[in-house]
C-alpha cells in the first residue's frame, strides 16, 4: 500500500434515511409563541414517540413539542 494512499474504512452497517413524505401524520392548528401567528402544522407518527416540530411560516421560529400551542 502506498503511504500517501489512506484507505477508507467501509461501514459496519447500512445507514437508512427515512423518506418523510411517506411517514403517517396528522395536522394540527398551533399558535407560535414568539409572534402569535396560527396555522397548520403536521405531527409525524414516528415510532416510538410523535415527532412534534414546525418551523413557523411567519417568523421563522423553530417550534418543537415544548413550546406545542394546540387551538381547539
């Protein structure tokens, strides 16, 4: 093996990337907490817990389960 050559170590399993389009979801009408804005947001059926996480349309903030404002 030549010394300027590094060899590349091959991984020891197969990295699967879910495709999220094709994951279960439901839609949900949430305020954000920084500007007040409503709107539509999906909660991902994700195994083993739900995937609350929405970026928001108006402000741009990250609004992740703890900060999750359902509207009746």
């Amino acid at each position: 093996m030549n010394p300027t050559t590094t060899a590349k170590p091959k991984p020891s399993q197969t990295i699967v990337v879910p495709d999220f389009e094709q994951i279960p979801f439901q839609t949900d009408h949430i305020t954000c907490p920084k500007c007040g804005k409503v709107q539509s947001a999906k909660i991902l059926h994700t195994w083993p817990k739900y995937k609350y996480l929405h970026q928001c349309v108006d402000c741009g903030f990250k609004i992740t389960k703890t900060d999750w404002k359902s509207i009746e």
